[in-house]
C-alpha cells in the first residue's frame, strides 16, 4: 500500500538553515530542514526532523535532480566525524559529483534516526570526542548490553515508536522530499543499503522514479546474515583462483592459500601486535584470527584485493606495515579492532536489520554454516546481533517487504567482483524482476564501486542523463586484479622499525 504522503494532514514542510558546509569557489549549497510525521497514519504527532543538503547545479535547465541515498542503515552523511569539520569536504561530495552537478541538482536526504536527525537513536556518544573512543574501548559485554536495554527504555519513556524507523519509512521520507521541493520526478543514487532504501522507494512510489542507480545491491529478498560465512569463503577463493591465474602473483606466491590461511590460524593462537597511529594517539591493538580476517576484509571491501598476498607474506617476515596501514583505516572509520567486544550501539541499524534481516534468519542453519566455514566463519561469529535483537524488542517485517521488486524503471546495477558486503549474486538476483535493467560487475573492485573506479563514476553519470541500459560501456569493467603494481606498492613502502607479534 502507499504511504499517506499525498495527504493534506500528512503534508510535509521545509525549513531553510544555515548550512555549516563550505563550497568551493564557484558551487553553491542550499540547506533544509525536511519535516514530516513520525507515523504518518497518526499526522498530528511526533514530528521527524531530517537534514537536507541540496548541490546546486552549475545552471539552471529544470532537468531532474538525483537524490543520494546513503548505506548502513544508519550513515549519516551531512555529519562529520570530527567536530568542526566539513561533512561534505570529508566525503569528497564536491568532486564526486561535478559531472552530474553540470546540469542537476544533487540532493542529500538523512536516513530518519541516524545522526544529524531529531529523534536520534544513537545509544552511545559518537566516536569524534577522544574521551567517548576511550570508553567505549572499555565497555564490557555485560555493559554493553546494559546500555543497550537503557536506551531502549529512554526511547519508550520519550514515546519514540521504533516501529516507524524502516525501510519503508525512509522510502516515503523521500516522496515527501519531493513533494515539499515540487519535484514531480527525481533520480535515485543509492549505495549499500542505500539501494535497498531505492528499491523500496521504486516499488512504493514508481511514478516518482526517472531512473536508478544502484551501487553495492543489497535486495529486499536476500538476508545479508544468512550466508555470511560462506560468501566470505567463496571471495578468498576467487582471490585464489586469480592470484594462481597471475604470473607474477602465481610465482610469488605459489601456495597463497596455504599462506593465508596459515596466518588466519597463527593470529588466533597467538594474537599479532600492532601500534596504529589514531587522531587520538597510539593505540595498540591485538589481532587474533578474527581481527586478521577483518583487516584483509577491510582490503576487500575498498578494492586492494591485489595486495593481500602482499600484506600477508610480509608479516611472515615480521613485516607489518601493509597491515597497520589498513588496519588503521579500519579503526579510524569503522573501529573494531580496539574494542573489547563487538559494538553496535546505533538505534537505527539495530530497528531495520533486527525487524528485516535477523528475524528471517535460521539461526541453526546460520551456525552449522559458521562451523562448516571453519576460519572464513570468524567474522561471522562476532556477531551479536541476535542478542542485540531481544533486548531491542521491534516486530518481524511482514513476508511482502521481502519480495522482490518488480519495476520498468530504468535501473543500472553496479557491483565489485571482491565484495563481499553485498555480492554480484545479490545485483544479478535484483535484476531478474527490474525488466529495464543493466547488471555491470567490476571485477577487481569491493565495495562501492563508484568511488573506487572512475569508470563506475562515468557510467554511472551517462546512465543517469540518458537511462538506457543497452548503451556501450565507456570503459572496461573486466580488468583482473593487477597483482604486478600491488607488489610495486609493497616493495616502495618506506621503511620503519619492526613490529614483532607476540
């Protein structure tokens, strides 16, 4: 069913504010406060206040703007992560969207319950201030859950409804965007779960859509928990197949499997030390099998698969500057190697992925995969999501939430060949009830791909001024993996004093 966002009583208002973001010379930022029901059967009550960023177009031609729609759940991409920082100098948005901002606007819509929205679900302080890195660092699981079931009794006490804080929620949140802009059609840029967020969107409001662009596909019929392990397995297979397939990777490293595998299973016995240099200070770090796994991961996931036999043989030879550097960026972004247990204190993610993705999960079938995985499984283990889920008590989605959408509109699908968040089997899966629809895989990329290879960043702006999924490719997509300039990068690394393991 629609949502009520046509109604009178449900109609949505905009606020003009002070945009804390600095242009370059030359390009102009509107900033807005978009307004709309919490529960939009319930018009009259709590209000959401979403924050919106519009990237003026260089001229003015009236043409359809796109509308970025961010990933998690939970991004929140008009908020630094340093205090008194530039969000949109920090992501780059200026360069990044130049091409498309020629002729079209570029509008940026918060996820409601993400950062930089009232209400915000976040259950603890964000990760910007050196004191709340420090504790958080030190909270323990028992605490952990503690601040957990705290913050969903502080929401209950404010008469925060979770209910209200889902995918489709968000997808209506954008049809009132466009309503209070006038806008009778926009374009759709989601990543990462963001293209779950435009799927929606598609299926709820296809008279809105002029066409899609769908980076990283996470679908509303795939479950991202559900074969976790296994898809982590099957991308260090193909990493395999393609460093054997390479002549140099395949002489460097004739037994790169066992090589891997071998340091996956060291890390767990006997932790590696690492000295990362943060924004706040040295901090050193333990690295057991799971934490290895989720640094090499981590290469994956931003496209430098070619260099994890690289990293990897160097720390044979005590070596670890290869994985500091990723491990650092890791941490600065994502955290997770310093923590003492897994984190997820953000309301919003926990909302959507306990009411769409872990209530569908078989957990039995979940942890005999994990088993079967043997040291691919690690990552996976750290999960503690479905103990999250208990305490933050939000119903299942109903079944025809995760059903494919089936939609005319023009959709360009773009997936890394390393990426393991969101596989290309999920994109090839979307595609299959998306009847105007392009499926693109970038062999060598992770996950994101548009801000990986500037042939994703160019297919997508031509996709977007004409949506026709027939047209050629302006470049090449199938580039392996170029294990030659991986080895040239390792061995041109400026030297520092070793780090042993312990």
């Amino acid at each position: 069913m629609l949502c009520l966002a046509g109604s009178a009583l449900a109609a949505p208002r905009l606020e003009r504010e002070r945009c804390p973001f600095k242009p370059p010379r030359g390009d102009r930022v509107e900033c807005h406060v978009l307004i709309v029901p919490e529960n939009r059967e319930l018009p009259q009550g709590r209000k959401v206040r979403l924050k919106v960023a519009v990237l003026k177009a260089k001229r003015t031609a009236g043409l359809e703007p796109v509308v970025y729609l961010s990933g998690g759940p939970g991004d929140a991409p008009l908020v630094a992560s340093t205090p008194g920082a530039d969000a949109l100098a920090e992501g780059d948005w200026w360069n990044e969207t130049a091409n498309i901002r020629r002729r079209r606007d570029v509008i940026i819509l918060s996820q409601r319950g993400a950062g930089g929205t009232t209400p915000n679900l976040d259950c603890f302080d964000p990760r910007t201030s050196e004191p709340a890195k420090a504790r958080r660092r030190a909270v323990t699981e028992q605490q952990e859950r503690d601040i957990l079931a705290s913050c969903r009794a502080l929401l209950e006490r404010r008469k925060v409804d979770l209910t209200m804080y889902t995918t489709p929620a968000l997808a209506d949140d954008v049809a009132d965007l466009a309503m209070a802009f006038s806008l009778p059609r926009i374009n759709l840029h989601g990543v990462s779960y963001g293209t779950r967020w435009a799927l929606e969107v598609m299926r709820r409001h296809p008279g809105l859509v002029r066409s899609a662009v769908l980076d990283g596909v996470y679908p509303p019929q795939v479950n991202g928990e559900q074969d976790e392990s296994e898809i982590v397995r099957r991308t260090f297979l193909q990493l395999y197949a393609d460093c054997a397939a390479d002549a140099v990777c395949r002489e460097r490293h004739p037994a790169v499997r066992t090589m891997i595998e071998g340091a996956i299973a060291s890390a767990e016995r006997t932790p590696l030390l690492l000295t990362l240099q943060l924004e706040d200070g040295a901090q050193t770090a333990r690295l057991d099998g799971a934490k290895l796994l989720l640094v090499l991961l981590r290469m994956m996931r931003d496209g430098e698969a070619a260099l994890i036999p690289e990293a990897v043989a160097a720390v044979g030879r005590d070596d670890l500057r290869l994985l500091r550097m990723f491990a650092e960026d890791l941490e600065s972004n994502d955290g997770g190697l310093l923590e003492q247990n897994t984190q997820q204190f953000d309301g919003l993610y926990n909302s959507i992925e306990c009411r769409e993705t872990w209530s569908a999960v078989d957990r039995a079938a979940r942890r005999r995969q994990i088993a079967a995985s043997g040291l691919y499984g690690l990552v996976a283990r750290l999960s503690k999501s479905p103990a999250f889920c208990q305490l933050w008590r939000v119903p299942a989605a109903p079944v025809a939430e995760r059903q494919p959408v089936k939609s005319e509109i023009p959709v360009l699908l773009l997936s890394g060949g390393y990426d393991w968040l969101t596989p290309p089997a999920w994109g090839r899966e979307a595609a299959k009830t998306l009847s105007s629809s392009r499926h693109v895989v970038f062999r060598s990329q992770g996950h994101g791909v548009v801000v990986q290879d500037p042939c994703a960043g160019r297919l997508r702006d031509g996709f977007i001024d004409d949506p026709n999924p027939k047209r050629a490719l302006p470049c090449r997509v199938r580039t392996p993996p170029n294990f030659t300039a991986a080895y040239e990068r390792a061995r041109n690394l400026p030297r520092y004093d070793k780090e042993k393991s312990e």
